[in-house]
C-alpha cells in the first residue's frame, strides 16, 4: 500500500470535478452517443444528410458537458458550431446566436470557406441595414407593444436569414452549421419555433443545418407543443444514469489517470451511494478522495467523506432550486415529497394540502416553468433534480430558507 505523506499531497491531485457544465476527467458511459454525433458530423463533412437530435433527462445526468463534447468534436471537422444556453429572455437569446455565428466562422480553418462566410456575413448585414436601417432594434422602453413584437418578428426573421445563409455557404465547402442549445426548454417559444421552423426548411432544400438540442425530460413535450412537425424533425434520445458497471469506472478511472486507485469495498460503497447519477459520482468521488491518506482508497475514507458529499449536492444542486419556489411552491414540494413516490399523483398533492386540483394549477405550472418538477406521464408529477424529494425530507427547508426572487 502506498501512502502519501499527508492527506494533503494526495488532496492535491483529487480527479473528481462535481459542479454544473464542469467537464468531468473521463466522460464514462456515453461513448454510443458520442459515436452517433460523429456519425452526423463526418455524414456532414461528406455532404449527406442527418436528422436533428434532441438530448433530455434529469439535472445533474451530464447533458451539458455531453452536449459540449459535441461542440468541440463539430469544431475539430471544421464544421461551423454554434453553441448557446437559452433563456426565456428571446432578445438575449438572439443577440447571443448571432455573436456566435460569427464565433463560430471565426474558428474555421479552411481558408477559403472562411473568405466565404465573411463574404455571406458581409452580405447580410448590408441587406438588413437597407431593409430595417442601422440601429434597427430600438430600445423597448421607446417602443409600444405592437412595435416591439415587430422588432423582436425582425430580428428573427434576420437570424433565420442569417443561419441559412451560412448553413448554405458552408455546404459548398462540404461543411455545415450545427447549432447546440442548452436548457433548450426555456427558450421562448417564438424563437423556438422559428428555429424548428428553420430545421424543417434546411431538411426540404438539404441543407446542411442542425439543431442539437438538451433539456429537461419534459423537452419532447415542449418542442411538439410550439410546432406540429417537432416529434418528426428530431431524434429524441434520454440521457439517464449510468450502468452499475460504468458507475464504477467512473470512480476508477478519474482516479488511475493520477495513478491512484480505490479498493473493491470502496467502490461498492460508492456505487450504492451515487446510484449511477454523474453529479453525484462527482460529489461522493471528489469527498472521498480528500480523505483519504493513502492509495488504495478505502471504504472508511468513503464513509468518512460522505456527510461532505451530501452538503455538496445541497448546495450544489438542492438549496438554490428551493430558494426559486415561492412559500406555495415548497408547501407542494413538500407534499410531492412526503409521497415517497417517484412520480406521484397531481390529485394526491392535492389532497395531501386539502384542496381541489383545479386550485393548484397556477402553482404547479409555477414550478414547471422554474425547471424544478415535471409531468412524466398525464397526472403525474415528479422533481426534474434526483434526490430532490430525499433533500426535502432531510432537512425539512420550508421554514429556514428565504424566498429569493433574484436567484434563477
Ligand atoms: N458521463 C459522465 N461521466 C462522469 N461524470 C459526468 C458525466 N457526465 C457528467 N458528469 C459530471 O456530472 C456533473 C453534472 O454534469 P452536467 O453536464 O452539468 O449535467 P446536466 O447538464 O445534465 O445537469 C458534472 O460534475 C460533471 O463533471
Ligand atoms: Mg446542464
């Protein structure tokens, strides 16, 4: 057994890397949706056609830094990658697409498809100043409604312009556009829909365009809700937790790349502890780790990092998301919790706070639309966070914690 010469030196060197969007030291699990995604790209570079795709499971399940992978691996073909997180500010969410459009061109190495894209781009923004005049998007407080809806018409109907001229660009150099987007269910659903709209199009011309979307397990839903052809423009895949087999990798592996190791106990411990979720496998992996004095690390430096690993997902995943619901809000957490179901009944909500479904509508759809529960099935609800409900059992929060409106 090798030991370190204080907890410290082996600290140093701790793989794990629990937090939102933090790309972990060995992506475990997802190598079949990684072979998929370089499928399209290279079917891309070949100038034949794909079908969109759309990622969505639980927060903390790893869609993030999986979608990012995609990003760099599309960057690597000298395709053009576009990747934005949405948000239901559509203005902030235009302004972001276009800066990234030309981002992305700025990224390509063939030279000559980059003289074209600044041509294309050129192009653009000489028409749009001839159509709408500099300055077209003039600051909402001047403008009436009717004015601003035409505003925000225009500035979208000039980013479909501006996505399709590039998308056809970059099919003259066997390239294409692909464009990520994150938390794609809280985008606006005018935008929204253009953009699927935009996907319908680039498929009937062929054109190489592609939206690669990630969400929330309700993301399906939500795109065929805002437009008709949605269920058949898109691939749908779910990311979920990983196999017992991959969960366990997922400790060992972070850990051999810096030449250390965990024993068999430890690793079994872990594995029941994370229940194959990567945030969690983070968490528990990273507290473990900086308990450990020496390598192998054993199944007392796992149960000694445990408490630490909790209060991690707490504030990591729990505290803040609790802090977003209003007092109405957490009375229903609070009832969805104590169901102990998965997925519980709307209408046992309702008879657990002694009030009719109807009634409870406006506050369900409250906490759909702040990300923190889900319709998994009609008439069924449960939290978009694993271990939300265990996180409200526990520590019991409705009457400590502040509401906090400014926390999104
Ligand atoms: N395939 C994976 N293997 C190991 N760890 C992962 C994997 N995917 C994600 N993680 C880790 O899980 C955490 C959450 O990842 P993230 O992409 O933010 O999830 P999501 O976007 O689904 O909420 C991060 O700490 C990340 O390092
Ligand atoms: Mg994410």
């Amino acid at each position: 057994m090798e030991t370190g010469k204080s907890g410290g030196s082996l600290r140093i060197l701790n793989p794990f890397t629990p937090g939102a969007g933090r790309p972990p030291r060995a992506l475990i699990g997802r190598d079949h949706e990684i072979e998929l995604m370089d499928r399209l790209i290279t079917r891309t570079t070949l100038g034949l056609s794909n079908q969109a795709v759309v990622y969505s499971g639980l927060r903390g399940v790893g869609k993030t830094v999986l979608l990012r992978k995609f990003y760099t691996m599309a960057q690597e073909q000298d395709l053009l990658a576009i990747f934005i997180e949405a948000t239901d500010e559509e203005e902030h969410d235009c302004l972001k697409l276009s800066e990234e459009i030309h981002k992305a061109a700025a990224h390509i190495t063939n030279n000559h498809l980059l003289e074209q894209l600044e041509k294309t781009l050129e192009h653009i923004t000489t028409v749009s100043v001839k159509a709408f005049g500099l300055g077209a998007s003039v600051s909402f407080d001047q403008e009436d409604s009717q004015s601003a809806n035409q505003s925000a018409n225009q500035r979208i109907y000039q980013l479909e312009q501006t996505l399709e001229a590039v998308a056809r660009t970059a099919q003259e150099a066997k390239s294409g556009l692909i464009l990520f987007v994150d938390e794609f269910q809280e985008m606006s659903a005018r935008l929204m829909g253009a953009l699927i709209s935009l996907q319908q199009e680039a498929n009937s011309l062929n054109l190489p365009f592609y939206i690669v979307g990630a969400g929330l397990p309700d993301l399906p839903g939500i795109l065929s809700k805002c437009h008709s052809y949605a269920e058949r423009l898109f691939t749908y895949r779910e990311v979920g937790r990983l196999s017992r087999y991959d969960t366990a990798a997922g400790f060992q592996e972070p850990a051999k790349s810096v030449g250390k190791s965990f024993t068999d106990a430890a690793l079994d411990r872990l594995v029941a502890d994370s229940q194959g979720y990567p945030y969690f496998i983070q968490a528990y992996g990273e507290a473990a780790w900086n308990e450990a004095d020496s390598s192998p690390i054993t199944e007392e430096a796992v149960e000694r990092g445990e408490s630490v690993a909790i209060r991690e997902l707490d504030s990591g995943l729990y505290t803040s998301r609790w802090q977003r619901a209003t007092q109405l809000g957490r009375k229903f957490m609070t009832a969805m919790a104590s169901t102990g179901e998965d997925a519980c009944k709307s209408s046992d909500i309702a008879n657990l706070l002694g009030k009719k479904a109807s009634g409870l509508t406006a506050i369900r759809q409250q906490l759909i639309q702040l990300g923190l529960i889900y319709s998994p099935e009609y008439g069924k609800l449960a939290f978009t966070v694993p271990g939300m409900a265990d996180f409200i059992r526990r520590t019991e929060p409705a009457s400590v914690q502040v509401y906090d409106r400014a926390h999104r």
